[in-house]
C-alpha cells in the first residue's frame, strides 16, 4: 500500500492542470490560487492511491504471489500515458478531467493487454475504487453542504450530479481506479 501511495503521490501534480476550468477549490496557504496545486493534492493522491492499490485485495483476501518470470517488459507505456495527459491538458486545458478519464483507460487497457491474470482485478477494481470513492464524496457533501457548487465549475462539465457528486468524479474514480489497483502487481511481477 505505502509503495503505490508514494508512487502516486507526485501525480498530485494533476490538479495544476484542473484549476481553475475544472475546478478551484480552497487550499492550505493559499497555494491553490498560486501555483494551482496545493498540499492537500499530494496528500488526495497519496491515500486514493494506497486505497485503490489494496481495495482488491483486502475484499477478495488474496495474497500475492510472484511470478516466475520477473521480467518488467512494457513499463514504457505507463510513462507514455502520463505524457499524454500532459499533453493533452496543455493543448486543451478545458478538457483535462475528460483526458485524466481517458489516460486511466488507456493504462487499464494496457494494463490488461500485457497482463491478461490481473483483468479481473482491473475491472473489480474499477467498481470498487469508484464505490468508495463514491461513498466518500457524498459524505463529504452532507458535512459539507454546498461545496460542490462553490467550488466545482459546473458550466464546464456534463452538469450530471448523481447524489450530488460530478459524474466526471466518478468516472475519474473508475477508469483511475482501475489502473492504479494493478500498478504493483505490474511493475513487480506479481499476481493479485
């Protein structure tokens, strides 16, 4: 859990390129509106990326067993779809979270394409993260009422609200919940 949660939290970076079309919320020190990424997204992606990497296992109860062949073979595409984010983000800054959707896929597909034993994982795993994810949004909405709406800028995605969280939420939820929760088994040649 802590390897994935460190690995993913320099991807925090990603809300620079959220802010402020997709969203502007407050932040510690008032970074957010400086340099449109504050700490708490270092910390966001640090605990969602520990969270989505484990979900899987924990629920199913299932060790990890290393494969025999330990070769690390395509890591390159997992730096590719990174890039291409990127990229995409600052060609088309207003489309980010749509690209962010995208580059989950993209990696889940990937994923399963070079690791046909983790599909199970990838696509249950999917459902999971985006369920916690889920949850913990309108948990948050009912602490605190409100922010959605002064926060998000809602003009500037679908406008579909399901319990009151962005559908783009929950699709980032998915498709990067389903890549981050193979990420180890990946990289270290393991089965989940």
């Amino acid at each position: 859990m802590l390897w994935a949660s460190f690995l993913g939290m320099p991807l925090g970076i990603v809300d620079y390129f959220l802010v402020p079309n997709y969203w502007y919320p407050d932040s510690l020190f008032g970074l957010m509106k400086v340099y449109g990424v504050g700490v708490e997204s270092f910390f966001f992606l640090f605990v969602m990326s520990g969270i989505s990497a484990v979900a899987y296992q924990f629920l199913n109860k299932k060790k990890k067993v290393k494969l025999a062949s330990s070769k690390r073979r395509h890591l390159g595409f997992l730096f590719l779809v990174i890039v291409t984010y990127i990229i995409s983000s600052i060609l088309s800054p207003e489309n980010s979270v749509y690209y962010l959707m995208l580059a989950g896929a993209a990696g889940a597909i990937l994923t399963g394409f070079y690791r046909p034993d983790l599909r199970q994982q990838i696509l249950a795993s999917a459902f999971l993260f985006s369920f916690i994810y889920f949850v913990v949004f309108v948990v948050i909405n009912l602490v605190f009422k409100g922010w959605v709406q002064e926060f998000y800028h809602l003009k500037n995605t679908w406008g579909i609200l399901v319990l009151g969280v962005p559908l783009e939420e929950i699709g980032v939820a998915f498709f990067a919940g389903s890549f981050w929760s193979t990420i180890y088994e990946y990289t270290k040649s393991y089965r989940g």
